[in-house]
C-alpha cells in the first residue's frame, strides 16, 4: 500500500519554516506551500518564502489576508518592536498576533482537503511556545482533531519536526540538510537589513554563534551585533 506524501507546507520565508520544508521533502514529501500576507511589518520574509519556493520548483500560494484589528507589534506600526524576551517568561510577547497559527491552519486544512493531502508541516518550535500560545503541543494536537472532525477527508496530520527543538538544533539540522540560510529572514524590523537586535535576530544569532558560525545572513551586520 503506498503512503500518500501530498502535503502542505506553511512557508514564511523564515530559517524555521525553510528548515522544515528540507526536512519534509528529505522524507519524500511533495509540498505545496502556503505563503501569507497579513500585512506585516517584517514583509521581506514574503519575498524570502517566494525565492525559497521557487528554489524547490514548490506550487505555492501568497494568500493575502486582513488583520486590521490586531494589537501587535508586528502589523502596528505605532506599537514598538522590543527586544529582550526572556525565553523562560511566561508572558505573552508583544510580536503575538492574535490567533495567526489558527487562521494559517485553517486555510492549510482546507487546502491539504483539495489537493489529497494527509500532512501540514509547521515549524513551530520550543522558543515559540514559550510564549505563543498557538505554537504549544497541546493547541497542535486538538487542532488535528478539531479540523479531521470538520472535514470530509479524514485523517489530515499537522506535523511538527523541530517542535523540541533549540534554535541552535534547527540550524544543525538545516546544516545537513543544506537548507540557503542566506535567502531566509527573520528580523521583525523588516528594514533593508537586519536589525540584529530584535528577539528574532537576536535568537538566531546565539544560536550560529553557538556553533561557532556567522549567520550569512547577518555577516554585514557583524559589526551591529556583537553586542546582542
């Protein structure tokens, strides 16, 4: 009996989601990708998850979505992006955006249904639900029930490979897998460069050094984050 390895990827451009793509198809997964515009400040990332698409010869889809009502730092321009996050804090980060995995999922669930896919890939990890309440295990797990109970076709699985995983394991892994860490992005700033100063930039650049690597990405900006 041969195993369906239709599946559907949520791609944001960033070195998580590209990280999980290499995975997946390193498994033999054919991924169409879902790639969203929710009018982001960091809007780079839109561009990244494109170019990465296109690398992978991917079917993708930039789907556009209104989140006007949002209070975040990330879709706000009035709301400051503050850097600092302690990962063992309990509290809600200010680049939370209400429900996102919710919605993305919905659409990612929907969409597996119409191509005969059985498997969404996220790449929601340890960093992130330590404050993202729709990045934590047990939201994952009742949502693959919730929507396998709204769907015609069941048995749908949302799948988290780097779901334990330290930033500095998901480069590991990336590293094996050849993932373009140069074509990702991460800063929340979406200036034309790397804040490296934000959260984001300011994990993924620990975790590189913690391997005793530059970013490539952040190679240029060396001279901005030695502080970080």
């Amino acid at each position: 009996m041969s195993v369906n390895k239709n599946a559907v990827i949520l791609l944001s451009g960033g070195l998580d989601s590209a990280v999980t793509l290499y995975y997946a198809k390193s498994k033999g997964y054919k991924p169409a990708a879902l790639i969203f515009d929710y009018n982001q400040r960091h809007r780079k990332e839109i561009k990244s998850a494109v170019r990465i698409a296109a690398l992978n010869n991917l079917k993708y889809y930039v789907i556009k979505i209104g989140l006007g009502w949002v209070k975040s730092s990330l879709t706000d321009r009035k709301i400051k992006v503050v850097s600092g996050r302690n990962l063992k804090s309990k509290k809600i980060p200010l680049t939370y955006v209400s429900g996102r995995n919710i919605i993305f999922l919905s659409y990612a669930a929907s969409f597996a249904e119409s191509i005969g896919a059985k498997s969404i890939f996220i790449g929601a990890h340890i960093e992130d639900y330590s404050g993202y309440p729709d990045c934590r295990p047990q939201f994952l797990e009742s949502f693959k029930e919730a929507i396998n109970e709204g769907l015609k076709c069941k048995g749908i699985k949302i799948k988290t490979p780097l779901l334990h995983k330290s930033k500095k394991e998901i480069i590991e892994l990336g590293l094996k897998l050849n993932v373009p860490f140069k074509y990702t992005w991460s800063c929340y700033k979406g200036g034309k460069a790397p804040c490296g100063k934000c959260d984001s930039c300011r994990f993924r650049i620990q975790a590189f050094r913690q391997l005793g690597m530059e970013d490539p990405l952040l190679a240029k900006m060396s001279h901005v984050t030695s502080g970080a």
